[in-house]
C-alpha cells in the first residue's frame, strides 16, 4: 500500500484522516475520512469510502468494509466486522436541521441522538441497516441485507427485514447444531442470559 | 470546516464543485462531485461521497447525508432531508447504454429518463430505494429501507418494501394521532386533496 | 470530462488508477479507485466512488454506477450494467480477518473466497445485494432492491427479497409477452437449457 505512515499506523494518500486517536497497525484506505474527535483502535482496516464522524468509536482489529459511515453516537466494539455499505442511523425521526419547525429539536443532540452498540466480535453482513438504538451482541452474524430494528443477542444468527434470529453463530462464524456445538471448529456454547456464551473464549 | 470559500458558500477542498448554482451558506463536504448544470439552494448541507449529476435540482434549506447520488431528472424540494445511502433512480429498463442492441433509445434523454420529485420537508429514511417517477407529498416520512414504487401523499408515513402508509407525520417529524394532532408539538392537520395539510405551516 | 489520457483511456484526475489492464475508450470517473490487478475492457463507464479490487474483472461495454465495489472474484461479462449502489459480496461466513479464532481461514482466499458471474448483457437493479457464489445468465433484469440468493436463468427478470422469477426479459430491457416476444422491439426468444435464448442475437 504507497501509505503515509503516521506515527505507527497507515493513512493512504487520498485518504484524510483528522483524529489524533489512531491505533498502532491500523490502515486507512483510499477515500476515507476519519474526522477529528473519531476514535479507532489497534490493528484496524478502514476501507475505501467510508466516513468517521466525530463521535464514532470503534475498538481493535476491526474490519470496516467499504462505504459504511459511523456517526456521532456508534460504537464498534473489538474484532467487530461491519460489511460493505452497512448504513447506521442515530435519528429515528430525521428531518432536515435547517427546517425551522425543528431547528429547537436539533440545537442539542441528547434531543435526538440515539446510540447504537456493535458487540465484541459480531459481524453486520452486506448491506444491512441498523436503527439507532439498537445494541448487537459478541459474535451475532446478522445476515447481508437485513433491518436490525431491536437488540440483538450475543450469537445470535439473523435474518430479514425485520431481522429475525434463524440459529446460532459460532465464533469462527459457522453455524451452531441443536447442542450449540460448532461443526467446523469444535467450539462449545452454553446459554447465558443475554445469548450464548462460548465455553473456548475469554471473557473480560 | 477547512473549507474554501468561494463566493459565499463552501467547498471542502477534497470535493470537487463545478456548478455555478450553489446558494449562499451551503456546505459541500469531503468526495463530494457536484457538477456543472446542478443547482443546489441555499443553507444546504451535501454530505460526503455524494455525486450530484447535471440537471439535479436541489431546494434550500436541505440536508443531503453521505453517498447519496442525484441524477438528472431528480428535484429536491426546500427543507426536505436525504438519509445517508438513499438510492435514486431515474431509468426503469436500464441496459448498458454501451450495448449495440439499445443505443438508439440511450441516444436521448426523453426515450428513457423519469423524473423524481421529494416535496417539501419530507425526509427519506436511510437506505431507501426510489424507483424513478414518483413524487414524495410534502412532510412525508418515508422509514429507513423501505422501497418507494408509486406516489406518497403529503404527511404520509411510510414503511416495508415495497413501502406502505403505516400513519401520518407531523412536520416536526412525529406521529399524528387519530385526530390528526402531534403529542410531541402540538400542530394540528386536516385532509386535503393529496393527504394531509398542516394549519399552522405557510404553503405557498 | 476534465480527465487525463492515459493511452487510449480516461482517468478523472480526481480518480486513482493504478491497473495495467484498462481497455480503449474505457472511463473512469471521479472518486473511483482500480487497484492494481483488477481488469476493465473497452468502452466502459466506471461511476464515481466505485472500487475494483485487484481480481476483479470487468468485460467490454460494461456500465457500472456510482459507490459499487467489485471484490476479488467477481467477473462482469461484456455489455453488463451494474446499478447504483449494488452491493458485491465474497465470503458467506465474514468475521474480521484480525480475530484470532479465523485468523487461519483468511490466511488463504481458497478458504472463504466464492465467486460471482454477472452474464453478458444482464442487469442489476439499483441497491440490489448479490450473495456470492451465484451466476446470473445472460441478460437477466434483476430489479431495484432484490436480494440475490441463487443462480439466476438467463433473461429472466427477477425482484424481491430473496428474488423471485417474475418475467422474462428481452434484450431491449423490456418484458416479453407470453409467446417470449418483445413488444417493444420484436426479438423472439426460446427455452434453452439455462433460461432463454434470443433468436437475434449472435451467441459466441
């Protein structure tokens, strides 16, 4: 990658990166832009196109693919993959800031803004579109093209618009059988109370 | 914003603006492309990585997020918002017009082009798709992913693919009740020809 | 087009190409990025802000609109049009390369990578999403918003989440009547093993 090496991470030379809040390894990809006040770990990969607004945070060795933008209010947490043109909200009632009728409702952001929670190591396929609002859980595969429209639970498997849970994903990102075992890896699962557990993987 | 001011709107200087029509206060953020022969308003506000064709027409007071593209034949109307990722459309059959067999029909603009029109502070909902040649009614409140496939009357609240009236939006962007009355504002609207009419808003 | 000559092609000075394999009278727009590696034929139009990984590989006469990405394993056949916004994908399984439960996974894309075949003269409809390992035939109209899932006929005109068969399309773009004729323009079509065959049109 012809790269600007910033200290120690990597920012392409058509990229623009402003935040001073970058992590060791990360790369930043053509196209980008990372706004100051925008927070993004170690380890990272921040593809082409895609816009961090000031606000955003975002954890280590997280994949941003293509296109995505992380507003004010998103938080990505580590090992998170967030697919090409995954679009977050953080307003469930968007009118435009200038219209006057609303100009009240838009002069602080507590009136409007909504937070939304991507959990540690969960994957938000192609294309799907998450309200704000929402919290995902560790390891949750949420299918390409889905509308996530309320929490998620940790491995969670889902499907559609709205999003429904069809199973249960391991952490390799396989789906469970009926024991909550992972054919392809092996790992063991248990349920917990906000989703499942896996039986192989620290937790904090 | 390091931005160029030219005249008295705008530019990042990572965007690239060839219009001669742009109002006064507009902001055009970073990888944005406005170009020649569209025509933005005034106290506007175009997101980044997004592409204005010629021909586009955008009112004042608007608010156009991230990687929205607005092709000739689409007209935005004042005080109206564009959630990031929204898809606009401007051609039902699209073939390559490089393909020998349909070059005659992509030689004008008139065999092929539909316009689109989005009225007066109506919001488009993130990821929204338009298909070509339907006019959104003013105030509408079109929900994030739907799909737009006919015409929205004027305060219409819109959901699903293809998108349905699920109620009716009040201009600061709430639900009306049954009485058609906004809880959150306190405006009251009543039945017109092409839905609803706010008592308390000017219309021209 | 302000755009740099470069042989017998035209990169936008705002575009970054840095293939070898760029076909005569090809354009490539602003905010667009071809990475080394990836193929484009002749007379194509790639849009603003689309990005062509290295083993992306484009035919002639292609069209493709603005924000698209075509990853490593995706092929589009000569005289294809690829919609605004379509979304590519090509892993059913994605997990952030960086976590370490699939860190041997990534390490070879014969682990994850499944690829995708756009036919000749077919078209994606804006914002549809294309789950990888499918083939669309030739000159299939794949609608604004569909979710691929599974190989498509040739000539077949699909829509919906997941897509469904509803038509069949001519060559022009338009819907063939019962007796697989063309109203529009009057080509005549039979059933061949994998969808249909246009009678007037040379197959290679």
């Amino acid at each position: 990658m012809s790269t600007t090496e910033i200290g120690s991470h990597q920012v392409h030379p058509r990229a623009l990166c402003e935040s001073e809040h970058i992590g060791e390894g990360t790369r930043i990809w053509a196209f980008a832009h990372v706004m100051h006040g925008a927070e993004v770990g170690a380890a990272c990969n921040i593809g082409e196109h895609v816009f961090l607004e000031r606000g955003a945070r975002v954890g280590d060795r997280v994949t941003i693919k293509n296109g995505v933008c992380l507003w004010d209010g998103v938080t990505i947490e580590d090992d998170a993959f967030i697919g090409p043109g995954v679009i977050f909200t953080n307003d469930r009632y968007p009118r435009s800031p200038r219209l006057e009728a609303v100009q009240a409702r838009y002069a602080h952001a507590e009136n409007w803004r909504e937070p939304t929670t991507v959990g540690r190591g969960a994957s938000i396929g192609a294309g799907s579109i998450l309200l704000c609002g929402v919290t995902i859980g560790a390891f949750a595969m949420i299918g390409a093209a889905a509308l996530v429209t309320r929490d998620v639970l940790a491995h969670a498997w889902m499907l559609g618009r709205p999003a429904r849970r069809v199973g249960w994903a391991c952490v390799c990102g396989r789906k469970l059988d009926a024991g909550l075992c992972c054919g392809a890896c092996g790992r063991r699962h248990r349920s917990g109370a906000a989703g499942l557990i896996c039986e192989e993987i620290a937790h904090a």
